[in-house]
C-alpha cells in the first residue's frame, strides 16, 4: 500500500483537483491522509466530501503547528509500505505512482526513487514549465542517483527533489525519524539531508508518467522571504558539522551570504 500524506492549511480552493487527481491514479492500492493544520477555510468540507465517497480517503484535524508537524501527523496515521508526500495544491501524473511502486519493488535496496517535476501557473495550468526561473532551471545538473554522502554533497548545493517528486520507502522514514518541527520552509531539504546521514539510496529516474506538477504564482508556504532566509541560516548551520573539506568551506560561504542578508533585512 501507497500512503499519500496531504497537509492542508486554508488550500480549499485547490483541494479539490488534488484530491480528484488522487482518485484518478492508475494505482489503486492507496490511502490519502488529509491532514487539516487548523485551516480556517472550507478545508474540512472539501475533505468530507470526498470521504463520504471513497473510504480511501481519512481525515484528520489538528490546530495549526505548521507543515512539518502536519507530514508528521500523517505519517502517524499512515499504514502504507510506502511514502507519497503530496502538497494540497500540487499535482500527480495519473501513473507516477504506479511506476514508482512497481520500481521499489523491483530494487529492494533503493529507499528513494524521483522523477522529474514541472511547474505550472494557476491561471494557466495546461503550460507546464521546467523552472519558475533560470536559477531553477540550471539546477537540475543535480538532479542524479547515489547514497549516502554521495548524494549528501548534491543537498549542500541546494534542495533539488521537490516534496513531492518521490516515493520513499517507509523502513528509511522510520529509520531517519520524522520531520523537525523547528523549520517552517525547507523542511523537507533538512529530511533528504537527514536521509543522506542515514545512508539513504536515492534513484533519478525520469520516465515518462512519473512527473510531479508545483502550481505556483499565488500565495504559498513559501511565499515569506524572511522567513525563508531564517531558515536558510538553519539548514546550512545543521549541515556545518556533517561536512569537511571543500564542501564544508563552501557551506560556511553560502551561510554567511545568508546572514548578511537577514542583516540587511534583504
């Protein structure tokens, strides 16, 4: 069984495609968890309609404590063998499940296989894009397979696997923990990092079908920069001790570009 964990927090206006894209996967063998972060929208209506209709579908309430604890509730509540994180305004290829599950199974040692993700814009969802902008876009160079340090080495560069983009064992969640609560963005580079330390295999496999869709151009998780420089600091102070060398040097470099920002106030 897939679980596929979906935190929620006033996104009842994009609820709904998420949740019909769910229902429209060619795997069938899934559980949605909707975990509802304290929306103060129609969050829980949107949910109960469709758990009135399909029993695959649960929800579960929680006053707001942000996106990590919400994946964490959802893992609590998940029973699946597998993983699938899925934003409540993000998208799937109706066979991107179904071809990663069936890839697992057939390489018992990769605990994380990703495809490719496009971007599209809410008021224009049938263009699908590489990169919201160039930076992004040349960053896909990082895009690769390996374990451990290997792929560690990739993460201090920058976060280059989307949350959504790939379907995780479950023996290696267990095994690298849940979430840290203490990050408000970038969680989910400080969970692949923390993958990396526990030896994690990461596979790039870029078939056709096993895309991941990120809607962007309106108001997200990831929209407040002071925020994200915050946490920018974070990752790269976490990151410090596990480095050496080159990467360690180019790590204190990005940190301390990152400070000067949240000086300046940029």
């Amino acid at each position: 069984m897939v679980s596929i964990i979906i935190p929620a927090y006033n996104y009842a206006r994009f609820l709904p495609q998420t949740l019909q894209n769910i229902l429209e996967q060619k795997y069938s063998d899934w559980e949605c968890i909707i975990v509802d972060d304290g929306s103060a929208d129609d969050t829980a209506q949107v949910a109960a309609q469709f758990t009135a209709g399909d029993a695959r579908f649960r929800y579960v309430h929680q006053h707001n404590q942000g996106l990590s604890a919400a994946r964490n509730t959802g893992i609590a509540h998940s029973k699946g063998t597998y993983i699938q994180f899925l934003d409540a305004d993000d998208l799937l290829h109706d066979n991107k499940i179904s071809l990663q599950a069936a890839f697992l199974e057939a390489h018992p040692a990769v605990e994380i296989v990703y495809g490719d993700f496009l971007y599209f814009h809410t008021d224009r969802p049938a263009q699908k894009l590489k990169g919201r902008d160039k930076k992004e876009h040349a960053e896909k160079h990082l895009l690769s397979s390996g374990c451990g340090m290997e792929m560690a080495k990739r993460f201090c560069v920058n976060n280059f696997i989307p949350v959504s983009a790939p379907l995780v064992r479950r023996s290696i969640i267990d095994k690298t923990g849940l979430f840290d609560t203490a990050y408000r963005s970038y969680e989910d580079w400080q969970y692949w990092f923390r993958c990396c330390l526990q030896g994690a295999c990461f596979e790039y496999q870029p078939l056709a079908g096993t895309e991941t869709y990120i809607r962007f151009g309106h108001a997200s998780m990831m929209g407040n920069t002071k925020k994200m420089v915050a946490n920018g600091i974070r990752i790269r102070k976490f990151m410090t001790p596990h480095l050496d060398g080159g990467l360690k040097r180019y790590n204190k470099y990005r940190l301390l570009k990152l400070q000067i920002r949240a000086l300046l106030g940029l």
